[in-house]
C-alpha cells in the first residue's frame, strides 16, 4: 500500500491549488487497483476527505 500511497503524496504535493475534490479524485485512481474495484475506491475515498474536512485545518 505504501507504493500507492508515497507516490499520490508527493503527486498533491507538486499541485499548485489543492482541493477536497481533487484529493477525492486522486485517492480513488490510487485506491481502485489495490481495493478490487471504483466503487469501494470512492466510498473509501470520500471517507477519508470527509475525515480530513473534520480533522484537517
């Protein structure tokens, strides 16, 4: 998982105008291959933004 992970990071990282939606977007790409298929990609997906809207600053 860390080799789908590390390279998303440094992918938002290099983004000039991150969003929730464009971080959504991006971790369901990563997600799909390693969960099987899009659909648990974006529901675990959306999860995490959500987390990160509560969470995050």
């Amino acid at each position: 998982m860390h080799g789908t992970v590390k390279p998303l990071l440094r992918k938002l990282e290099k983004m000039d105008n991150v969003t929730y939606g464009k971080v959504q977007t991006e971790l369901t790409k990563a997600l799909t291959k390693p969960l099987g298929n899009k659909s648990t990609a974006s529901k675990v997906s959306s999860f995490i933004v959500e987390l990160m809207k509560v969470f995050g600053p």
